[in-house]
C-alpha cells in the first residue's frame, strides 16, 4: 500500500481540525462524533495546542495527516512535525487572508523544500474573497523566496464545515474528492528503493502509557521495522545506547493499531526506550549516522516558578513542595519541546516559553492537576552578539474598525512600534506592526479596552534585534488589601470609585493581597473587611442600594499580562490571586530603600 503524509498548517482559528475531522468523516474513520481536538482544554477554547496525527485511507493509499496548532505560542509543535512530513496543506481564510501565523508556518515549511498545496478556506463565508486571497497568497510566497517550483503551487478551494472542496469556484458543490485527489496526484510517495535501505526513523512526539510507560511518534525514513527488534537510539551528541521495541503501532484513524512490522514512509508508535527524546535517531545498527537534529526557535520569555508561600498556602492544592513541582516540570520538559526551564536554583526555577499563552496552558494544567504554585512577573529574553544587546521583536497583525486606528496607532508607537502597513477594506483596517515583544507585554488588555472587544491582534516572532531602550508603558496601581478577612460589600462599594476590583463581597482576602487596580496609578492599601458602623438610630439610606459593579474577571492571562514586577501570581486549582512579593506595607518600604 502506498503512503503519503502530510501536515495541515494554519493561522489560527483558520479551519485546520475541523478540515481533518471532514476528511475522517468522508473517508469512514470517525462518525463525526470524534474530533482531532481531544483535550478537554482544546474543547474550551476551540484552539489546537498539541499536534496529533491520524489516517484516512483512500484508493488503496494510506494518508497520514497530521493537525498542527495554529497559535503563535505553539509553534515549536509545528516546527517538529514539519520535518517528518512530504507536503503541506496550507489553509487560509477565504475572508481574512494570510495571517501572521500563515507566514510563519508557510516560510518553515519553504525552507524545508516543501511544496504546499493551498486551500483558500471558508468561501461559503458572506463576505468572502477567495480570488483576492489567493493573490494574496501568491504575493507572500514571493514575500518569502519562494522558488519558480514552490510559486507554481496547487489551488482548491473549500469549506470544510461543509465537507466540500473544488478546484474551481464555479465547480458543482459534492464532498472533499477533489482535495483527496489532488493529494494523491501532487504528494510523491515514499521511493520503493527506501525500504531495502537500513531501518532509521526519527521521533517527532512523544506519548504516555500507563502499560508502556514513554512511547516515541515517529517517522520511518527507511527500511523495515519489527516488534522486538533490538535497535539503537543516537542523541544529539552522537552518542549510541541499544534498546529493544517491545510494542510497535500504527494509526487507523485516531486508533492506534498493534503490527507486526512497518514500513519506510509510515508513521509509527514505538515502546520499548524509556528515555528516548524528540529528534534523536533510531536505528538498526550504531554504525549509522544520525538523521539531522530538529532545531526549534528560542523561547522569548522567562519568568519564575515558586513555591506558594501566601497566608492561604496548601488551602486547594494537593502537590504543593518545591520536589513536587520540579518533577512536574521535569516532566513537562519531555514532551514540550518549546520550553526550558533552569533548575540550578533551589529556590525557584526560571522557565522560559514562546509567549503569555505558552506559560498560561502549562499553569492551566498545573492547576487541573492539583499543583499550587506562584510565579513573577514575565520578561522578554535579552541576549548579546558581538557586543549588541539584542531583544525580540513580533510581527503585529491588527484588524480593527476605522474608528479605532488613531488610538491603537498611537498606543503601540509610544511601545517602540514600527507601523509597516496599512490597508481598509470594508470599514475595516488592517495594520502591520514591528515591535519589540517588551512593548506587546501588558497591552493586550488595553486593546481590548480600546476596541471595544472588535479587534483582532495576532503576532509572530520575528527573531532577535537590536535593543530599542526603554519603554514607557502606564503600569497600573495597585488596590492592596491591608487586612485578613472576608471581603463586604459596604468597603468594597467605595472601593470601586477609586479603580477596577479583581474580587467580589463574601471573598476571602489577606493582608498584601491584590484586590484591584488604582485609577490614578499608585498603589493604595485599602481595607475591603470594614463593615457598616450599627447604631439603633435609623438611617435615611437603604442598605439595599449598595450594587457592586461586576468584578474584573481575573484568569490566567490576565493576571500575567497586567501584574506589576513587585507581584505574584498566585495559581491554586481553585482560585488565581495577584499579590505584593512583600506581603506588608512595612516590608514593601524597608524594600523600597534598598
């Protein structure tokens, strides 16, 4: 049976799994009922953030798909998945276009020599303009180098909601045919000759068995491969251990299923070596040579992992000591290849990711598991070349109504911003920035202010530049809490004239704890607990009256993106809390004057 593999590749929110899941349906893998996002946190915010592959069979020929996520943050999922595939499924909005994240994936997968099969996505949207784009597309191939082969790419146009693709607008709707076909006729097969060659394959995930323990996703690059072969693993150093496959998969579907053997061209589940890593090489013999490692880009944030040390310390939380967190971490270092994380100091340990929503998944899981933690502020990576202090900066892509332009323009240039482009098109602006990433940390919540929640930011690292100095960004101040108690409502309604508040009346709150932010700036200690003074005389106000204003709802990335570089965040399974480092206000000036 022939083989082709091949990744589909998106900006967000572009159309990648629900793509895959059509393709499944058509081809009777799945009812429908299924779909490739599978965790629960995938469920909740309709993104993609870890790769997974499946496969459809079609005439005779085994398509191995593999659904990458479209968000920035993860992109080290895509960079991985890209080596181990033949061709590229490029989906772009038939409405919006190529996106910061479409140029990201789009120039990985042409540096690779790969040549993308484009799906203008979405046509049955009003306002699509799939003509349009698909110049669009053309242009950003240009944009990127692409070579005279890799410009005459391969255009279809879908819906997949509806489960239909057509090479031509005017085309009659059916199902996806069309695209399964043009994947047979355009994705080259494995060579025949690859299978007499020695056995080598390359991890490109990892994977957890409850029996099996650790079981590497990989790509066989040639030969043959058995269950109980002996085998040989290659790290990035060259060095050599020998191992034993004690159980090899295939996938039919999302199932995986037991075989005796595979073959070049397939991709396989392997158990049997415990501590196999992403990009090491397997082979047959220790006298082959090791497939080329896999490079991922740099992280561009850090920030600090903690113990909670707060007065409402190991209240929710199940594994709170600083060996519980660090073996969690350990963990997490297998199998999530964009982040790094330093574990040289004891008392906390820095770790360094791709973006806010890299860190904020990682302390989502944390805390779905029962871990209670705090961590610090976040800070972009500085490095030095040849005596140049360096940064990194993002591309910037905003859609936002005309109205709101001026003030998004002006918000970003007082953040170093570079304005590159700008284009209307239907009351509507796009603008490009260039910025470095220490301008983009924080402003996310004031553009959803400014925009009133219609626009749309979406960025892509860029690499690293020069340092552009400082930035004078409005940091806000904060509402201390300078008591321990429950929070009432008779405080808390004369509170909510000075700033925005985080908490609501019946809270529990302790001294040196975050409450809300100040209007004008500056931190303020407040008391949330006191209560109304009781007389017996009556009074000419009802207590009734008192209506608090709906707290600012504090999640993950919120808290990160607003906290100031004196706070914590506090991350329970139950509760998230900014702050103060130094808990009392004598504490916070003895520190002042240091």
């Amino acid at each position: 049976m022939e083989i082709r593999n091949i990744a589909i590749i998106a900006h967000v929110d572009h159309g990648k799994t629900t793509l895959t899941d059509a393709l499944m349906k058509q081809t009777g893998m799945t009812d429908g009922t299924v779909t490739m996002d599978s965790n629960t946190l995938e469920k909740e915010r309709g993104i993609t953030i870890y790769s997974k592959n499946t496969s459809v069979f079609y005439k005779d020929t085994k398509i191995n798909i593999v659904d990458t996520p479209g968000h920035a943050d993860f992109s080290s999922e895509v960079e991985r998945i890209l080596r181990s595939i033949d061709c590229v499924l490029l989906l772009v909005d038939a409405q919006e276009g190529p996106m910061p994240q479409t140029k990201f994936v789009l120039k990985k997968s042409l540096q690779l020599g790969l040549h993308p099969i484009v799906v203008i996505n979405k046509i049955d949207k009003p306002s699509a303009r799939p003509l349009e784009v698909q110049e669009m597309v053309y242009e950003l191939f240009l944009d990127l180098g692409a070579t005279d082969e890799q410009l005459n790419f391969k255009v279809i146009f879908a819906a997949s909601k509806l489960g239909i693709a057509k090479l031509q607008l005017e085309d009659e709707d059916k199902d996806l045919t069309p695209l399964l076909d043009l994947i047979l006729s355009n994705v080259k097969p494995v060579p025949a000759e690859a299978v007499n060659e020695p056995f080598a394959a390359q991890p490109f995930n990892l994977a957890y068995d409850n029996f099996l323990g650790r079981c590497s996703i990989c790509r066989v690059y040639s030969g043959i491969v058995k269950d109980g072969q002996n085998i040989f693993a290659i790290n990035a150093d060259g060095k050599s251990r020998a191992g034993k496959i004690t159980k090899l998969f295939t996938y039919r579907g999302l199932t995986r299923q037991e075989v005796p053997q595979a073959e070049a061209g397939d991709i396989v589940m392997i158990a049997g070596i415990p501590d196999i890593e992403i990009g090491e090489t397997i082979v047959a013999s220790a006298e082959q040579q090791a497939l080329p490692a896999i490079s991922i880009d740099e992280p561009t944030i850090t920030l600090n992992f903690l113990v909670n040390n707060s007065p409402f310390a190991g209240r929710e939380g199940k594994f709170v000591t600083n060996r519980q967190i660090k073996e969690r971490l350990e963990k997490e270092l297998e199998v999530n290849v964009g982040l790094k994380i330093d574990f040289s100091d004891n008392a906390f340990y820095k770790v360094s990711g791709r973006g806010e929503l890299h860190i904020a998944i990682l302390l989502e899981n944390l805390r779905r598991e029962n871990y209670e933690l705090q961590v610090s502020q976040p800070q972009v990576i500085f490095k030095e070349e040849g005596g140049v202090k360096l940064e990194p900066f993002e591309e910037v892509t905003i859609d936002v109504p005309e109205s709101s332009q001026g003030t998004v323009i002006e918000k970003i240039s007082k953040r170093k911003g570079n304005l590159l482009d700008l284009k209307t098109h239907n009351g509507q602006s796009r603008l490009v920035f260039e910025m470095p990433t220490r301008g983009l940390l924080g402003y996310r919540n004031e553009f959803v202010v400014d925009t009133r929640g219609e626009g749309i930011l979406c960025t892509h690292v860029l690499g690293f530049k020069p340092y552009v100095g400082e930035i004078a960004k409005t940091e806000l101040g904060s509402m201390i809490s300078m008591a321990t108690g429950k929070a009432l409502t008779f405080s808390l309604f004369g509170l909510q004239e000075r700033g925005t508040l985080y908490i609501g009346a019946n809270i529990d709150v302790y001294e040196g704890m975050v409450i809300g932010n100040t209007s004008k700036g500056h931190d303020m200690a407040v008391n949330p607990i006191k209560g109304k003074q009781l007389t017996n005389m009556r009074a000419s106000g009802a207590d009734d009256a008192m209506k608090l204003v709906t707290p600012f709802d504090l999640t993950l990335e919120t808290g990160l993106a607003i906290m100031n570089e004196d706070e914590y965040l506090e991350v329970t399974p139950k509760n998230i809390r900014l702050r103060k480092q130094f808990l009392t206000e004598v504490e916070r000036n003895r520190n002042k004057r240091k």
